[in-house]
C-alpha cells in the first residue's frame, strides 16, 4: 500500500483540474493518458509557457499567482498559436 | 503582439459582417452600436473598412450562445471563457461568438458583468489577425480587463497596421478625388437641405444646387461659395421660421443666412444638447409640420425643439424601431409635404410620416433627373 500515490485533497485536486483544463483549452497540451511521469513534466513545462506569456514569476508550479490568472474571464482563442 | 501563423489577414480590406442574433441583456440598438463602435475601433488606424449585411454569409457572422453553439468548442457557462472569434478565412473565418452565459452590459464598472463593446473590440482583432499579446496594457491581452477611453494600445497599433497599414485618411496627403458624377448608380449623398426654395446636395468636396427654374443640377465646390466650410460636410437642414440652414462637419455646426455665414459660428453639436460621445451626425431634417429637428447617429436618432431649444426627452430612439423598413443607419434626410425621404447608400425611401410605412423606393440620385 505504500507505494500508491498520497491521496490529494480535494482543494488540490480542483486546482490541478482548473489547470489541466485551462493549459489543454489555452496552451495546447495534449488530452489523454500519458503515463505520470511524462504527464506531470509536460504539465510543468506548459506551466512555464502559461508563466513566460503572463510575464509572472516562471516556476513550473501552480503558485498562487498562477492560479489567480487562470481565474480571471478571458477571451476563449488559444495563447499559442496552433 | 503577435499575429496567427503564415500572418493571416483578409485580402480585401472592406470587409462585411451580419450579426446573427442578439443577447437579451441589453437592447438590440445598443448592440448594434457596441458591434458598430467595436469596428471603428480598428478602421480608425487601419484602410479597412466594415460593412454591415443582413442576410446571406458575411466575413464576420457574429453570433451568441452558450456552452455548445455549433463549432465543437464549447463555451464554459458563466465567467471563465467569454468569446472566441477565429483567424481571417473563409467559412468559420472572422466568425466571432460571443458567451450568452455572460452577463453583458454597456456599463464600463459593473461587477460580475462584462462590456460587450470591450470583449467585442478584442475578438474582432482576432477576427482580422491578431493573436494574444502578452502586453497587459493592450487590447489584444487574453484577460479581460475594466478600461474605459481609447482601447488600443501602442502595441495592438503597430500589429495591425503591421498587417493592413496605416488609415490613409489620417495624416497622409490624399490626392484629390475627382468630382463625383451625378448618375453615377452607386452615388450617395453626404447631406442634403433645402435653401430658399433651392435644393442643396452634397457630396465630398462639392455640392449640387437644384432649382425648379434650372433644368440641369449645377455643381460646385463647396469652398468657392462657402469658404470657411469644411471640405466635407456630414448633415445639413434648413429652419425655415429663422431662414438660417445649419451645416454639421465633424462635432461642428456652421449657420448660413443665405449664402452668407452668421455671426458666432462655427459651435459644437453639443450645445445643441447631445452626449459627449457623439462625434458626427449622419443627417439632420428638420419638420416644418411639428417644429421638431431630426438628427441620426450611427443607428439612433434625437429630436430637438427648435422653439424652446432643447431636446426632447426619450431619446435617443432606435431608427429601426421607428422608421421600419429604412435600415438603421441614414446618409442624408429631406422633408416634403409630409413625406420623409431617407437617403442610404445608393438608395432613397419614400417615407409617409403620418402612416409610418415606406412608400417608395427609388434611386438616391433620382432627384439629379438620374
């Protein structure tokens, strides 16, 4: 049983879907399984895109800053081009 | 800024758009002139030029609708994803959508509510080929922001003339158009009056003068009789109880006693008591019947009392709403026994003021014997 993943709390876990949403919409990162590894690096290096475009402290991790710009209303065309 | 790959841009730059249907948060006219000022905000700087269509497939269809609405990209319900507009194209090209999950307003400070001519203002710049912009302080910035007064940026700016080039009608000497022809089919009119029994018309720099007596429309440069006009004239209307005929160029009005100016003039159209915010005037007409001055914005219209002065309260009125059947935007108006003629385009319409119906429909420069 140890070597499960520490279950999230629920806080937590809104908050990766919020993101994982936002980066698939805004950022073009693919949907569908990955594998967990590769899931998470892709996560934080399209984190570093999101941070680099909004001009913030680039972190890789979902800090509060972050967090608030994903909150706020946007426009729904994509921050990258396609 | 930054522009979507291979620099999409439209080829042509007058480009058309219809709007779909309209968001029951706020009156039809008031979106009319959100979408209308939404594009002036680009035709400003740019030569591109937007044409309004009411049926058949435009460049940007315009449109409102929640969650799915029919281009597999759902919107979100409420807050969080607000439009989306895609690149210059055809088909889904330029088709901007708005989220009707969204409370829209015309209010610049309202909580939980978002400007229509705002969110407009940045999903047309997609529309002609602006991505997002990581400036803060640009229009083209993912993230709706409040900001009232002029909305673009430097930035946004340099990206779309990086694209389309400047407004030729700003700053640039323009060689002189020739003088327009009286049959020409899509003749328009600039504004039209009458003076003394004559019938002035104008267009451009010039105007033509119409006199029972006189057979054949006599043209002339504006500036040989009236020197200090402008080149270009936006409305004009004869009072006959003072015999004095106002000229309205820009947020300025002139008054002439005959072919001579009278004194204190030229003044601002808001003496007259309109909102800051109007800049021009279309057209202006003035019933002899009811004393009452006509004046038309874009797709709206005031009345003013030329006994007391003043503008009469209610207004402003939507065209449409109370003229049906002429469209809601008019180049010049006259007023003949009754009838109302409204002059669009190449087009004029007959209207019955007492009926409130149109009665014909004619050429505009039917009047020059065309």
């Amino acid at each position: 049983a140890h070597t499960l993943a520490k279950p999230i709390a629920n806080e937590e876990k809104d908050k990766l879907l919020l993101a994982e949403k936002y980066l698939r919409r805004y950022y073009d990162m693919p949907a569908g399984l990955q594998g967990e590894r590769k899931a998470s690096d892709l996560m934080h290096q399209k984190i570093r895109e999101m941070q680099a475009f909004f001009r913030l402290e680039v972190t890789g991790k979902l800090d509060d800053n972050t967090l608030e710009v994903m909150e706020m209303a946007r426009c729904g065309v994509p921050d990258v081009a396609e | 800024y930054n522009h979507f790959p291979r620099d999409l841009k439209w080829k042509n730059t007058n480009v058309t758009f219809r709007i779909l249907n309209y968001t029951p948060d706020l009156r039809k006219a008031d979106v009319d002139k959100a979408v209308r000022n939404a594009f002036n905000v680009w035709s400003r700087v740019t030569p591109l030029r937007f044409k309004k269509l009411y049926e058949g497939n435009a460049d940007i269809m315009i449109s409102f609708g929640a969650k799915e609405h029919g281009d597999f990209n759902p919107f979100d319900g409420p807050e969080g994803l607000l439009a989306h507009a895609y690149p210059p194209g055809n088909g889904i090209g330029g088709d901007t959508h708005f989220d009707e999950d969204e409370t829209w307003t015309k209010d610049f400070h309202s909580k939980n509510s978002f400007n229509l001519f705002l969110v407009a203002a940045h999903e047309f710049g997609h529309a002609l080929g602006m991505a997002h912009s990581s400036d803060p302080g640009s229009l083209m910035y993912p993230v709706y922001s409040y900001g009232k007064g002029y909305p673009l940026s430097e930035d946004d700016i340099k990206g779309i003339q990086s694209l389309y080039g400047e407004n030729p009608d700003h700053g640039r000497v323009k060689p002189k158009p020739d003088a327009p022809t009286k049959c020409d089919p899509e003749l328009s009119f600039d504004a039209i009056t009458e003076l003394r029994g004559e019938t002035i018309i104008f267009k451009d720099r010039f105007y033509w003068r119409l006199h029972p007596q006189m057979p054949e429309p006599e043209q002339t440069l504006i500036k040989s009789t009236w020197p200090e006009l402008p080149n270009q004239v936006d409305a004009a209307y004869e009072n006959p109880e003072k015999d004095i005929v106002i000229i309205f160029s820009g947020i300025q009005m002139w008054a002439l006693n005959g072919y001579n100016l009278v004194e204190g003039y030229p003044k601002y159209i808001h003496k007259l008591g309109l909102p800051k915010t109007v800049r021009k005037i279309d057209a202006a007409v003035n019933i002899r019947d009811t004393g009452k001055t006509l004046l038309f914005v874009d797709e709206e219209y005031w009345s003013y009392d030329e006994e007391k002065g003043t503008m009469d309260s209610g207004y402003p009125r939507s065209i449409e709403n109370d003229f049906p059947g002429i469209g809601d935007e008019v180049d010049a108006v006259a007023y003949h026994y009754g009838y109302l003629y409204f002059y669009h385009e190449h087009i004029q319409f007959e209207y019955s003021y007492s009926s409130r119906k149109v009665m014909r429909i004619m050429r505009a420069n039917s009047i020059l014997n065309c």
